[in-house]
C-alpha cells in the first residue's frame, strides 16, 4: 500500500492563495524561488528529515496554475517512478509530466487516472 505524502495547491495569484491559508488556516510559506513554487506546512516538521512529526499528516506546496495541473494534486509515495508509470499506462492511466528530478532531494510526475484526475508521484532520491 501507498501512502499520500504531498499536496499542491495551484493558483492563478499565487500571492493572493499564499495569504488565504496563511490567514485561514496558519498555514506556514516558505518560497523556492529558483523552482517558482512554495512550500507549504499544514504541521510541525521533524527537524532531522523535515517529514511531518504527527502521524498521517500531510504538508504541500503552492504553485501556479497550469495546464498539467489545473486542480489540486494529492502526490502518493513510490519506489520507482518509472516503475509506476508503466504501472499506470497498463492500468488505462496516461502520463503527464515524466519523471523529473529536484536535486538533492528526488523525483516527481504527474499522471491522469482514467476518470481524468490529475496526481503526482514522488520517489526519494
């Protein structure tokens, strides 16, 4: 079984989206610039792995509106993305972003379920 472990938020004002969890919810911003994206934590993070601390919480991100992601995307944990992915055109799925590496840290995709929903990979690096 695997786990949901990110989420993102898109946003056509990324600005105005970052003040409405910030105000709503508390939600902490941290920008990444150079990605043109935002992090967000929804909880307290373990300083060590900087994983949520709390058991089954989620933390996620803000980022601007596209194409690829025009709804917000739940991003489930996997050994092999490209594993997955094979996984995922056997089962009727198509994928949207290949395999895309984030230095230092891992690996995304995105993919559209065969209802059209849009959810990312993420594989550790």
């Amino acid at each position: 079984m695997r786990s949901v472990v990110h989420f993102e938020i898109p946003a056509d004002d990324v600005a105005r989206a970052k003040e409405f969890y910030r105000s709503v919810f508390d939600w902490q911003m941290q920008d990444m610039p150079e990605m043109d994206y935002t992090i967000v934590r929804t909880t307290e993070v373990d300083e060590a792995t900087q994983m949520p601390a709390a058991p089954g919480a989620v933390n996620g991100g803000l980022m601007r509106r596209s194409q690829d992601t025009p709804a917000p995307v739940l991003t489930i944990d996997v050994e092999s993305i490209d594993q997955a992915l094979k996984q995922v055109e056997a089962a009727g799925g198509r994928v949207v972003r290949e395999r895309t590496e984030i230095p230092g840290m891992g690996a995304y995709a995105y993919f559209t379920d065969p209802e059209g929903n849009t959810l990312g990979l993420w594989e550790n690096g």
